[in-house]
C-alpha cells in the first residue's frame, strides 16, 4: 500500500501584478479556478492534503520581495482564495505560512510551508546594461517557447549562462523574518516526527552566490542557518520546491533531499549549475509525486505531461521512533492552543 496525500502549491497560482494599475481582483478567474479545485477534490476518492504558499509572482512583479508596496493586499488576497479551499486561515501578520503533522501506518509526518517572499530583502539597483541583457535573453528564451515546442529534452538540456550580480539593500540580507524563524525553530523543536517534508518556493540546493537566479544560496547566512536548523532535528528532511522551470533531485546532505518540479505550464530552455544535483535535470512540463509505503520507503518521483516517470530516486525506510496515537491531521495553530 502506498500513500499519497499532500498536495503544495506555490507557483504562479494567479498573478497579482495587475495590483499595480488597479486593486480589483480578477474574480471571474479566481471563481473558474477555485470551482474546478474544488470539484476535483469532492471527486476525488483519495485523502487528499492541500498546503500552498506563494512565490513571486503570486504575490505581486517577478522576484519581488518585502519591498512591494502591496503585500498586505496579495497576502490577504491568497490567504483568502486558499482560506475556502482547504477550510482553515493560513496567513499570519508576517507572510503566509503553516506546519501540520500527521501519521501514516505508524510514521509521523511534519509538513512545514515556509514564506521565502513577504520579508525577503529588497534587491539592490543594477546597471542598466544588466538589465538589458536579462530582457534580451527573456525575449529569446519565449522565441524558443513559442517556435521550437517540439524540441526534444537533449536539446534542451545545457546549463544556464551565469545571470547579473545581484544583491540587496539590507546588510545583512534575510529570507525569512525574525519571528518567522523563530515560529520555524519552535516548531522543530517541539513536535516529534519521523520524516519532515519543508515547502520552499525557492531552490535550498543551489549554493552558487554569482549565480542572478533567486535561490537561497544568494544569502549564504540564511541557507546555512536553516540546513543547521533541519539537521539539528536529526531526522530524514524532504525539501520541496519550484520557481525554476526544470525538475531536479538534489542531494542536500546525508539527512536532506531535495525534489524540484516546476512548472505545469511554462518551461525553460536552460537549468542552473547545481553541483549537488543528483540527476541530469528535466527540462520539459513536469509534477513532483512522492511515493510513501507501507514500510517507511520513500519514492520521490519527477513526472511528465504524460504521467511517466523521468526521474526518480528512492529512500530507505524510515524507522518509527514516536508512538502513533491518533490518525488526525493536526495544524500548529490548533496544538499552540491546547
């Protein structure tokens, strides 16, 4: 028997960049959007979990972070449109985030969605010439989109040219805000598991500070004190995440993996030096399954269009060390309270 029960979303679920010109929300296509999720879920005859949290453009211009002028409208907005979908309120003052565990046969799962974009530094100015190089290269990567769709996954397959320095206001930058931070090491700390899976809507994995994408190896201090906070728990960590456009497995450390699959819909022509990276990258439309069995295993699993596995990895069982005593799904909010 197998189990699979989490769904995340944190990629371009609607853009809010029309924020900008008008506060009205698009409601014909939020309506559209939240009518078929939800008849997929009452439909469905499986036990299915929903967590999501935003990325850049959920929240407002292409890798924008705490220096948008309307945040507090896009986190209201998305914690509303999810708020009816899943059925509890997963936005706090300081972004949108949650953590849940729940138990499977006899394991413990401790699902964490962290907010990498409400109080992510802002980024410093760049050259204008950068500038103009990235709308360059942007108008040729949609040329290909657009005129070369039947390309094959080789001819895709190439590493991306390294992108502008970039760099940000604060000294020191941050990711996560302080009392997100906290909220994460308390709750690391306090409720015990057997395999932790993290949500983060960007790449942990990538550790190359010149590369221009966002990732959390751009903040070197930031990556380094959330891997020590993951392997102080000592336990088997699954980080998931997206933003790139290509699907990868990459081999964190002994206890942490990370799987990527991005996107659904939009793919991209290149993929990022990643010398953690366990597998060739997949370059074409793709979605992340993870596969857990019966006796702990773990099958993580990036899927094309067609539903065939293109890449794979599998770990080894996990072994139960918290007594199971109920089957519940349990939110943090709910076990502050008691």
């Amino acid at each position: 028997m197998l189990y699979r029960i989490i769904i995340y979303f944190y990629r371009r679920i609607r853009y809010n960049e029309q924020i900008e010109d008008s506060m009205r929300r698009n409601d014909d296509y939020e309506y559209l959007y939240y009518r078929h999720l939800r008849k997929f879920l009452h439909n469905s005859k499986k036990d299915i979990r929903i967590f999501a949290t935003y990325d850049d453009h959920d929240m407002g211009k292409d890798d924008i972070g705490t220096d948008y002028k309307f945040k507090h409208d896009s986190k209201k907005q998305f914690a509303q449109f999810w708020g009816k979908v899943t059925g509890r309120s997963i936005e706090r003052p300081d972004g949108i985030y949650e953590d849940a565990f729940f138990s499977v046969e006899n394991f413990r799962i401790h699902v964490i969605m962290v907010d990498t974009r409400f109080s992510r530094s802002a980024w410093a100015p760049i050259a204008l010439k950068f500038t103009i190089i990235k709308l360059i290269r942007l108008a040729f990567h949609f040329f290909q989109q657009f005129f070369f769709k039947s390309f094959s996954q080789r001819e895709f397959s190439k590493i991306c040219e390294p992108e502008h320095p970039r760099g940000f206001i604060d000294d020191p930058p941050h990711i996560l805000a302080e009392s997100q931070w906290q909220w994460l090491q308390h709750r690391l700390q306090n409720v015990q598991s057997d395999l932790i899976i993290v949500g983060s809507s960007i790449q942990v994995s990538r550790i190359n500070p010149n590369d221009g994408s966002e990732t959390w190896g751009l903040i070197p201090q930031e990556r380094a004190r959330l891997l020590r906070l993951l392997e102080n728990t000592q336990k088997r960590v699954l980080i998931l995440s997206g933003d790139v456009h290509y699907g990868e497995i990459a081999q964190i450390s002994p206890n942490i993996i990370e799987a990527t699959s991005s996107g659904l819909s939009e793919t991209w022509p290149c993929a990022h030096y990643n010398q953690l990276r366990l597998y060739p990258p997949f370059h074409q439309t793709n979605f992340g399954l993870i596969d857990l069995y019966h006796n702990g295993s773990i099958h993580i699993q990036i899927r094309n269009s067609s539903a065939s596995i293109v890449l794979q990895h599998f770990l080894p069982s996990l072994s139960p060390t918290v007594p199971v005593e109920e089957q519940s799904l349990c939110y943090s909010r709910d076990t502050e309270e008691q």
